[in-house]
C-alpha cells in the first residue's frame, strides 16, 4: 500500500507536469487501451455512448453478434419493397428524360447511376 506522503508527492509532481505533455500522456494511455484495463481503470474520450462496460469482462461472442435495435422496426420486407419501387419510377424516370435529349440532364442521370 502507498503512503499518504508518497501520494501528496505524486499529486505534486503531477500538478508540475505542463498540460501539452498531460494531454500527450492521456492520449498515448488512451490510444492502448489495454494498460490502463489492465490496471482496472477505463480511460475513454468523453462520447455519449455512456456509462461504458467493463472491456475486462466483454467477450468476444458478445461483441460480434447480431443485435436488432429494439427500439427501431426495421420491417426488412418493406424497406426492400419500396427500394425496388423507387428503382422503378427512376428507370422509368431515365428513360423519359433520355428521349428529350438534355445533355445537362442526362450528365445529371449518369451521375445518379
């Protein structure tokens, strides 16, 4: 266990460090992120993903699997349904607009597809 002394001497010297080098400090830390887990401690850039999991504890099954948002129905049937639709009236759009012959238009087309 660490004195009080040895610790009021390290906050000293912490206190003593320029804040260029402290910040240059905590992103070397934070860019390796398995020293400071290993230490227990979870140095992380404020994000609003929070409160943050013990990374210790996380598994990889638990990281890689599927996960459907709760909150978000996806209804994978009908978002396809409406992007084959969309297909549609933009062929159908194309070929209208390629008969007319704008060259602005169909550079425009081209971009598009």
């Amino acid at each position: 266990m660490i004195s009080p002394i040895l610790d009021r001497i390290a906050l000293a010297l912490a206190r003593l460090i320029p804040n260029k080098v402290a910040h240059h400090l905590m992103f070397l830390v934070q860019s390796e992120p398995a020293i400071p887990d290993r230490w227990g401690y979870h140095i992380r850039p404020i994000h609003y993903y929070e409160p943050l999991p013990d990374f210790r504890s996380l598994k990889a099954e638990q990281i890689n699997r599927r996960r459907d948002p709760a909150a978000i129905a996806l209804n994978w049937e009908q978002q396809l349904r409406l992007l084959r639709l969309d297909f549609t009236r933009l062929s159908k759009c194309r070929s209208r607009t390629l008969v007319r012959g704008s060259n602005k238009v169909q550079a425009f087309i081209k971009f598009l597809v």
